[in-house]
C-alpha cells in the first residue's frame, strides 16, 4: 500500500495543499479511498496526477516528482515487496 504522505512527498507538493490535491484527483479518476492506496489505485490516477503536476511544478521538479511516483510504484509491484507474517 502507498500512503498519502509517501504520495505528497512523491509529488513535491506542499504538505498544506498536496494533500488535498491529491485527494481530488483520485476522487476524479473515480477512486474513492483515503488515507493508502494500491499500486493500481495509484495507476488508474497518474495520468491525471501527471498532468496537473506538469501545471503547476516547474519542469526540473516535474520531473523528479516523476521519477518519485514511478519508484513508488516500483517498490510496490516488485517481486518481493508484499509483507509476509
């Protein structure tokens, strides 16, 4: 699971306002949890997360912001990642 912190500190959104972004743009690609999300939830939003990033970062935090999100998702579809207890 991806958490939404891990997700604000991903986007190099402000914590007062990523938070909140985030939020609607999940609300708006129809995924309606909060708090953590699956790999896939992340997935079905990046296009939308992207484009209102590529908005509002300057381009070089763009793209780090980029390569952040893509490494989230990285570590949760690796083999290997899921927990065991």
């Amino acid at each position: 699971m991806i958490t939404l912190d891990e997700l604000v500190r991903a986007s190099r959104l402000a914590p007062s306002v990523g938070p909140f972004t985030l939020r609607r743009l999940f609300l708006r690609a129809r995924i309606f949890a909060s708090g953590t999300y699956t790999a896939e939830d992340v997935r079905t939003a990046l296009p939308g997360i992207r484009r209102e990033l590529q908005d509002i970062l300057p381009p070089e935090e763009f793209r780090q912001a980029s390569q952040s999100l893509d490494a989230l998702l990285q570590r949760e579809t690796s083999p290997g990642s899921a927990i065991s207890s």
